[in-house]
C-alpha cells in the first residue's frame, strides 16, 4: 500500500486514444485463477492432477518433470520433490489431496519472503523509481500501468522518457502520460537519458511530485556499455538526492524462462536492483521462473503482469498466485 497524507481530487480524464483500450473502470476485474489458467504452469500441473493418483514415485517423477518443465528451475524443484517424497515415506498423506495441499504449502513457503510490495517513502519528494530491463519485456506498458496504480493511492506522479534511442518509446510514454493525467518531461531523440532524468527530477522536485518514474531503454544485459549508462544515470541522479535512485524496479519478461535469471545477475551488478515486476505471466508463458527467482535470489517481487489490462498489473500476492495454478483438487 501507498500510504500518503492526502487524497488528491480525480480530474476528469482527457480523451483517449483512437486505438486505446477501454477505461479500466468498464472492465470486470478478472480473478487471479482466471488469468493464470493458460500459463503453461497452470497446465503441467493440471496434467498430473488430472486422475486421482498413487502415492509413489511415479507421481513425482510426472511431477518433477511438470515443474522442471514449466521453468520452476532444479533448486526449487529439488527442495520440493524431496520434501514430498519423505513425507510420502512417512506416511502423512490420507490421499492424493492431503498430497495437494501440502505441496501448496510449499509452493506458498518458497515465494512469500519475496512478496514484499513497493512502500514509497514520503520522506523522499520526489521518491524516485527507475524501470529498467532488457527489450520487449513490456517496461514501458508497466511504468503506465504502476502510474495509474500510484495515483489511485493518491501520489502525484510524474514520468521521464529516459528510453530516448527509440522514438516510438517517447511517444508511447506519452500516451500513458495523456490517460493518466500525469505529466511526461522529454527531450529530442537521441538526447542523453541521464540528462533527461536530471531535468525530470528538477521538475518534480520544484511541482512537489510525490513519485517520479523514469523509464529507460531497454538493453541487452550482455552489453557492457549499456549498463555502464545506466550506472550513469544513478551517479547524475544522487548530485540531486544522494539515496537516489530510492528503487531500481527490473521488469522480466516470465516467457524467456531460465534466462530471466541471466539479466537479474547482470542488471543487479550495474545498478542494484530493489525490485521486481515480472510480466507476461498469463497466456503462453510457462510461468515457473518466478519460483526460480524467489529460490535464488531474495529480491523484492513488487508487481506481476496477468494480462493486457490496468488492472492486471497486480502486486504480488504469493497465495492468490499459488491458488491461481494450482487445480483445487485431484480428479
């Protein structure tokens, strides 16, 4: 939750883009269970539990195999098949069920240390949060939907178009700019970003903005001298405010799998990384390397992406996800 003194008055919202999605008010918000059903973890595990099984090793070589193969990673399997096949040896499960719920459990007990939602220091003003990742992992469309997210909280939110090799980037920011009410600081193409952030946060500061968001441009995690600007950009930010950047927020994209893994190590070496908002959860994407994560890294997980919508960009809830791909019985 953000905690702020004070709720700001709603204005009314300009006029939407001609090709832009529904007002978010107009949508039912869908369950967690309902935006997880496809993803490809969903239904390996649907898949094993489909039947009223054995206890033996056969169901847990069929569910070893639907865990290492929806991205959950070795470690995290690992520690969960050994904790159920000893608990099956001693005898603790009535059923099939007794087995499902237990490994619920688990599955719980591995990803609620990570479940820390963001707090925005009211101390800080502006408090600033720097989204960073690698292309195509939905960065952008994430900072405008956390914008929408911060001000219904009642922030005063203000966006920098730090991504300034892409021009489509600016304009895109633009556009959440325009639907949230909020305003965007840009500059030309090509500009530097860390100078574009510099004025951003200059700006924020003398209107008083509760939270500033800059955005970056996406990058290749094995390109040293990309990173090396966004090192920059946290050395141009803390002549201004020397705790900032107060969060690195790292948007991965869940259907890259094991290799989401690869850009946490890499980013986390050039700017620290604080937190992260996983994406792309829903649909196709095999779902697993959230466990992964949370096994090898204790990091933050701030906000997971559900779904095209504002509001399936969610903060992370351990149990509404575990629910979520989890059938709620055998057979």
């Amino acid at each position: 939750m953000f905690n702020f003194f004070r709720r700001k008055p709603e204005t009314a919202a300009p006029p939407a883009p001609a090709q832009a999605e529904p007002a978010p008010q107009l949508r039912e918000k869908r369950s967690w269970r309902d935006r997880l059903a496809g993803a490809g973890l969903a239904r390996a595990l649907s898949g094993v539990f489909a039947r009223n099984p054995k206890l033996d090793e056969d169901l847990l070589d069929e569910l070893e195999t639907a865990l290492l193969s929806a991205d959950v990673g070795v470690k995290a399997t690992s520690a969960l098949i050994t904790d159920l096949r000893g608990r099956i040896r001693a005898r603790e499960f009535a059923d099939a069920n007794a087995l499902l719920a237990a490994l619920r459990a688990d599955l719980i007990a591995i990803l609620a240390p990570v479940a820390r939602p963001l707090v925005v220091d009211a101390a800080q003003k502006p408090f600033v949060l720097m989204a960073v990742g690698v292309n195509g992992v939905g960065k952008t469309t994430t900072i405008g939907k956390l914008a929408q997210h911060l001000k219904r909280e009642g922030a005063e939110v203000m966006l920098a178009a730090g991504d300034t090799f892409r021009a489509a980037a600016v304009e895109q920011l633009k556009v959440w700019g325009e639907r949230n009410q909020v305003h965007v600081v840009s500059q030309g193409e090509g500009a530097d970003s860390a100078s574009v952030i510099f004025d951003a946060f200059q700006a924020a500061r003398a209107q008083e903005v509760d939270v500033l968001i800059a955005d970056t441009a996406g990058r290749l995690h094995t390109k040293s001298g990309l990173m090396d600007e966004l090192s920059k950009i946290g050395r141009v930010l803390r002549r201004l405010d020397e705790n900032a950047p107060h969060e690195v927020l790292l948007v991965l994209d869940a259907t890259t799998g094991q290799n989401a893994l690869v850009q946490l190590q890499q980013f986390h070496q050039a700017l620290i990384v604080t937190g992260l908002a996983i994406t792309k959860l829903d649909g196709t994407a095999r779902g697993g390397v959230i466990f992964a994560i949370a096994k090898e890294y204790n990091l933050p997980i701030r906000y997971v992406g559900v779904g095209e919508t504002l509001d399936d960009l969610r903060v992370f809830d351990p149990v509404a996800y575990v629910d979520g791909i989890l059938p709620e019985r055998f057979g």
